[in-house]
C-alpha cells in the first residue's frame, strides 16, 4: 500500500494506485473487474446447479466467527477483496436456485441480471432527465405500457417506480388521502376530520404500516373479513363503511388485494369498485403479488375490474422474475402525484432549463434521489416480450396446480383451503405418520404447530430446499409454497414432497 | 425465437431456450453475460476519459426518435439485447467522468461497482437473516461502525440502510414523534397535540416533504434564518421555540443541516444540542452531505457535537463516493424503530425460527422488502480502510479550495459567500463582460439570472462538463460546483473555469 502525498497537478490518492481513475489504471481494472465477473458467473452457474445446496447454513454467531468482517482503518488488497467476494457468496442463498421456493420473489433472470448491472455502470438518479435521460424515458415507456395493461385508456396516467410494494401502497394511501383533501399537505392530519381506510383482514401489513406513518393511525385501518379463500367479502366492506360513516369518520381508501401474501387470494374488484363508486372512495389495488398476472391472457381475468382503480401496486420483482427491486406504483389521475408530492425545490429542479421540464419526475417522489429499478424490467421485456412474460407466469401456475393435484388427496396432507389455487400460492400441512388419524385436540394443534417450524429448520441445514410457513389467525403454522421462479420443474416440485416427508416423518 | 410447448417435465418455457435457467444454457449464459460485460468494461473506461463527452445530450422529443424505445408483443434476439445495451450508455451520462460535478453524488468506484454487481447477482432482501444471512450481518457491522464515527459510545444504538436521504430523515421524524407520543402509531394525529418541527431555511426539501406525509403539516415545519454562511442561527431557533410554545403547539424535533445542499454549510450543532437539551426536543443532523467528513481527522471537527443527537441521516453515495443508492439513518436509542415501525407480521417474521431473531430487522423498516444497499459500502471500506475514504475526502475539499483560490479574485467572478468554502460547495456568480462594471440594476439582475442557465445548456450541449445552478432566496441563478468525483483534478477544476468562460463570454 503506497499512501501517495504529491504535490503533482494530476496526482490522485488511492489506497489502489492501479485501479481507475487512477492513470493508467485500466488494464488492473479490466483484470480486477473480470475477476470479479468470473467469480459471479461461477456463482450463476452453481445457483441453477441442483446438486448444490440452496444454502450453506450457519448460525448468526457461527458466521460471525467464520471470517472477519470488521472494517478497519487500514486497506485489503485487491487480492483480499476477491476473497471476500467469494466469502460472501459462499454463505449466500442461492435465491436462483431451482428449489428455492421461500419468497415471493424468487429466481434469477439473466437478462435482468445484465441490465442491472448496467443500472450499476451508469450509476445515476432518476430525478430529472438532465442525468438520466435514457432512464428517464424508459420510465415513462414503461409506465405507460403497465397502465394500458391495467386496462387504463391509452395507457394514460401517472406513476413511478418505487423501493417497494410497501412504499407503493404507501404512495396510494398518501395520494388518497390529499385528493380528497388537499390542505392536509400544508397544514396537516389537525385540519381534517377522522379518515379511516379499509382492507381485508389477509391483506399486507403495509396498509397498516403505511397509515401508522401518514399519522392515520392503525385503528383506522379498518380489516374486513375475508371468505374462507381470503378473499374480502364486499358485503362486510359495505357494512363497515356505513358504520364508519355514521360515527363520523370519513373512509378515504379502500385498499383491495390482488393477490394476497398467504393465500394468492384475489378480492372481487368489480364488487369492490362498485362500492367504492357508492361511497366516493379512492380505490386501490395491492397487486404487488397479483399483478404480473395481467400478462397472462389465461389468468388476468382474475384482475378484473382493475381498471376501475385509482391506483394500482404492482412489483415486477416477484411474479415476473425481475431482479429486486421493482416495483410500480400507477395512478390513474395524471398529475396528482406531483401537487401531492412537490416542494418546488429550486436547486434541483430550476424551472429555466433548455429542456421539456415534464421529464424531470423527481418533484412527484418522496424520495430525493431515486435508483434506477426500471432498466432490469425494460430489458426483460424486450428480451421476452409480452409473451415471453406470460409462457414464464402461466408455467408457474400450472406447477402451483400440479401441487395441488399433487398432495390434495395424498396421505399425510391437508389443504388449507379447498379448491384449485387461484395463483401459485398452496397451502397445506404436512401430517407426520405420529399425527395420522388422531382426534383434533389441543395436543394435536401444539404439535402441529411445530411440524412445519422443524421440517424448515432441517431444509435449511440440509441446504436442500427452502418454502416458508407461518400461522394465520386461527391456523396453525402450515406451509406456504409459492413460485415463481421459472427455473422450477415438475421435478422440483416432486423433490420438495419428498424433502417435507423425509425431514418430517419422524416428527 | 422457437416457443416451446412441451409436455416434458422438465421443459422450460422461455424465449431464450439457450440462457440459464434452461438445460445446458451454461454456455450461451456465459457468452452472453461476458458480452454484456465487456461493453460495461468499455464504457467504464471511457468514462474516466477526459477525451470524452460526458453526455451525448439529446432533447427527451429528440432522444424518443432516435431509436425504437417501445415494448412488444414478441421477444428481440440477444444481438438485439446487447444493441439495446449499447444505445442505452450512448445516451447516458458518464457520471464517473472526472468533469462531472452535476450532483452530490458524482465518480464511480471500481470495487463499489464491482460490489453492486455481485449484489444483483445474489438478488435477495434485507427483512430476514434467514434469506439475506452475510448482508443483515454485514449492515449490523457497517452501522456499528457509522454510529462509532458518530460518537456513540462501543457504537451503540440502531439504525438501517434506506432508499435515500430523504427517506432517512422521514424516518428521524417518524421515530421522534413516536418517542414523544406512542400512541400516535395506533390512534394518528388526531389523538395528539399539534406538533411543530425545526429546521433551517437552507436545509433539504425533504424535510417539508416528510412533514406533508407523515400528516404533520409543511406549515407545522418551521424555518429558521441562517447567517451569511447557511448555518442555522441559534438565537433564532430558541425564540421560534419558545414562540410555538406559547401557541400552544408541541415543538418535537429539531433537523440540523450538517453539510446544507447549496451552500455546504454545517449547523452549530453543539449549540443546537443545547437548546434540544434544554427544551427536550429530538436531534436530529441531516449529514446526507457531510456526513462524510466523519471519515477526515482533518475535516470532522465541522460535525462537532453530532454525538449528542439522536439521529443522523449519513448518505455514503454522496461524499464517500459510493454507488447509488446508499443512506444510513442512524438512531442513538436501541430498539425505538422497531417499536416505532413493527407490525408483527406473522407471515414474515416467524416467532418459532431456529436462530436469534434479534437479526431479524425487517420489521422495523417501513419497506417490506428492502435492498441490499450495505455490500457496496463495506466492500469499498475493507478495499480503502478508513484511511482511504479521508484521503479521498481530503483530496475533494482541497480541490475545492483550490477552486475558491482560483477565483474569489479573478475578474469576472463574484462569490456568493465570502470565506474558505467549509465542504466542498463553492457557489459563485460568472460574470460575462458585458456585464462587468454595471451597476446593480433590475436589468443587470434579470441579465445575470440567466447567465448560469446559458452557459449550463451550453456545457451540455457539448458535452464537456457539467456543473449546477439554482437561484436561493434573493440570489439569482449561481454556479454551486461540488467535487464528490475522486477523479476530479485540478486540472480538471482549471478546465471548468476556462469552459464557463468560453461559453459565457459573449452573454
């Protein structure tokens, strides 16, 4: 390590004095960047591998003890900091991996993954075109072919991407919330009367989260029951809104879900929209999990009357495939997003530039600056087409329904829920042999319970495969099982039932 | 494009039969993603060229005709990808161009680069160890580390890595009001008394920003006057304190500036500390941009007193020169944005894991999912140590001074402020001959306002440099040039001079 003290006009100090921008630091660059580029191909590769393990699992105080990861004062070399890169790989999970079934997002697309790391190369915000040109209209591109698919005339509207469906369902709530009334910017949730906003009970927790923030208040997150699919009852909904009403309190939003988290449920938009047209309220759609069936000429049906939304969440990260992040917001009405928003700051967005200043979007965030999250969607859609996205979306749903055919009648299995998924969500519990045929009882629910929290303990020991479980209100732990990585086979599928009754049996 | 239908169990649907996830696509995986590399390589390269533009710039109406932007039914061919790669860099700015001083966040570090694309690679969340174990230990370590610099004792305390400085100090205002009124997460603003927030007239947008979400109210944010400088002024802050007091009205945060965006002024945070003290108000330091010098022993006295605030907002993509996007909010009690945010999501954060859920920090996030922003960061620290970010540093603020030097008393300019800038912000005025000599005038004035505007449109239209104005307050339009590029030279800042005074000299 050379500290370089000069006094030289060009001098530049670097703990690499070989590496760019340093003077002739190209060909270490291109050699160091390469190295890198080899370790992650490698790491690709394996990711697709299934004789490699999902995970090489370590406890949180084990992998602290595997390595040191502390930062000092004093520099690695270029040497050290491809060990390191290895060394973060290697207890990575491989969310690539054809049997990594654990999230919502899952898989790992190449195209996504090249354009992203070109996001990376070109390093840049998205809040005026003035730096971001070419992302800047992509935005806009995109933006616009994602409403004309929410069936919005013309594709006409607003939108954005943001870091997330929880901060898109945020975003809806905010705009609700000022179009209704707009002196709640200035001067506050005070100058207002009580609002109150509606979900299903099933619905993410970001409805709940996003009204802790605005100042709403979680109990005015009012929950509506859900049918035994999860889906909202629209009768329940009417109910609450008139109770809300006669109390005073002024329902603002109704937050549906297409696609909910546990149950991939979607709630009857039509019905939805009806009321919300009855009672003057901001429609909204969560289809952070749902949405990517609009792609799907064979499944979008379940979506319909999304175009009687205000607003619309809809993630590209989870149903097709895109790298994390991606997610939309889109707003019916043009415009509002920006009076919602806008601060008129005038060192970033001068009103006196030489270009269209409609391209500057930054004013319409909540964020300042903005990363770009749309290039790894744009990309993939050029490189798939529509119909490449739906080949890859109805191959999913129809493994989700091999599944269920599956293990519906099969000995050891019971179903949540009855009836063939509506997205790739399945849900079940595992009975172990020890279990079979005993008498529902407080000692069969305890030790049901654990069932599921064991078996997964084991996959990711074994490293063989991941699915998530939980309870839900009344049910006990049982496992969720999603997918949508479009690397799964029928094969894999196959493996995860074995992988549950071979890691289970003995529960 | 060969779409493929088949009853095979391990068919694959894709419009690329040959990439990764599909049977033997290692190979065309590969090539293609090496291809995809070597035109980043080529770019990257470039960039640190000073023989080329820093942008191609094209009017967005322009930049829509010049190449077919749109989305399609049908897949494009991977030749068609990579073309699509190599128009999008044409068009894009080179941020890492040693001539780039547009924004806050200027340069391109290699190791970041190389961090960020092995982040895309592993493609995971931030919510749980479970599925994200090196990152969630690795931003454990990294904001330790951050709250060290900090000040806070064995580097205690909390904190997380968010979409932007402007999230980050929302956040700081979403845990002060939750600190002081709890109840608020559940009951909203209405249960509470009118809350009024501090800030300086020179400090971000983003603090108004946050106010109009969080349903506090822009007009609740009040601004405090700030000396010739850009500070706060202390006097001022305690009698608009006590002012809003005796309204009635809850005084509950108090946002310093260290590092404001125009001007680079650093608050007097000691003395804020005291009156925060005294009146028993949150602190919270806004160092998106200065927050860097923490790095410097030379510099980091300008932040003295930032230990005894309770949040800081610290942005490495800004002066530590990390890729996009990288913020810290930094939180001195333990445990208050977990209170402040959870939701108990059942679905997400099991309570019956095999391994300590303390690392589990999804749920004190407003994200649900959250990217991984912290392996850029800490890959850069192990590569450069702490002592390769304060030479960094260092060097920035010398080139600064060395601006100042240059033309405090050059004829044809006029400094904006008097004195050694403090970061590395020097605003000025270029004042063209035709206006040299005249009096201060109306028209002299509108003359000058647009003079920045000109010679700017100018430099991007050639392309040869980029550097910001904005008018502040009564000021009109004025270069603010900042050095965040670790690229940048001075011979870099004497060609900037020359440039403005090719392109202004007949305004």
């Amino acid at each position: 390590f050379f500290f370089l003290r000069s006094t030289d006009m060009n001098f530049y100090i670097s703990p690499f004095p070989d590496l760019l921008p340093t003077c002739n630091g190209e060909i270490t660059t291109m050699s160091f960047l390469q190295d890198v580029v080899d370790i992650l191909l490698q790491y690709v590769v394996k990711s697709f591998d299934r004789s490699t393990k999902v995970i090489d699992f370590h406890y949180p105080n084990e992998l602290l003890q595997e390595y040191n990861w502390e930062l000092a004062d004093q520099p690695q070399t270029l040497e050290e900091i491809l060990l390191n890169c290895r060394t973060t790989l290697k207890y990575a999970i491989k969310t690539g991996h054809p049997r990594y079934f654990n999230q919502l997002s899952t898989g790992l697309d190449m195209v996504g993954l090249a354009a992203d790391w070109l996001t990376s190369a070109a390093n840049t915000n998205m809040f005026t075109y003035e730096i971001a040109p070419v992302f800047v209209l992509l935005e806009y591109v995109t933006l616009r072919k994602m409403r004309e698919m929410v069936g919005w005339p013309g594709g006409c509207g607003d939108g954005i991407f943001s870091p997330g469906g929880a901060i898109s369902n945020m975003y809806a709530m905010l705009i609700a919330r000022f179009k209704m009334f707009p002196e709640v910017k200035e001067k506050g949730m005070a100058a207002i009367p009580r609002l109150v906003a509606f979900t299903s009970e099933h619905s993410h927790f970001s409805v709940k989260k996003g009204a802790a923030a605005l100042g709403i208040g979680t109990d005015s997150v009012i929950l509506i029951r859900c049918d035994e699919r999860g889906k909202m009852i629209p009768s329940d909904l009417e109910r609450r809104i008139v109770e809300a009403k006669q109390k005073g309190f002024v329902p603002f939003l109704v937050s549906a879900t297409a696609g909910t988290t546990v149950y991939g449920a979607f709630d009857p938009l039509i019905a939805i929209a009806d009321i919300c047209k009855k009672y003057k309220i901001w429609m909204h759609v969560d289809g952070a999990w749902g949405g990517g069936l609009l792609m799907s000429r064979k499944h979008k049906w379940k979506l319909n009357g999304i175009e009687r939304a205000n607003s619309v969440t809809w993630n590209p990260h989870k149903m097709m495939g895109v790298p994390l992040q991606c997610s939309a917001l889109l707003v019916r009405e043009e415009g509002l997003m920006q009076s919602c928003n806008q601060m008129h700051a005038s060192y970033l967005f001068q009103q006196d530039k030489h270009y269209d200043l409609s391209y500057d979007t930054g004013d319409k965030a909540l964020q300042c600056g903005r990363h770009v999250d749309v290039f790894k969607l744009w990309l993939m859609w050029r490189a798939k087409g529509t119909t490449g996205f739906e080949a890859q979306i109805d191959k999913c749903l129809e493994l989700a329904e091999y599944l269920y055919n599956k293990i519906k009648n099969r000995e050891g299995y019971e179903m949540v829920f009855d009836g063939k998924p509506q997205h790739t969500n399945v849900c079940f519990w595992y009975i172990p042999p020890s279990l079979r045929g005993m008498e529902d009882s407080e000692e069969r629910t305890s030790r049901l319970m654990k069932v599921a929290p064991v078996i997964k303990a084991r996959m990711m020991e074994y490293g063989t495969t991941m699915v998530s479980y939980q309870p839900l209100g009344d049910k006990v732990n049982f496992f969720r099982m999603v997918i949508s990585n479009p690397a799964a086979t029928h094969q894999d599928i196959d493996f995860l039932i074995d992988e549950i009754e071979r890691l289970g049996q003995d529960l």
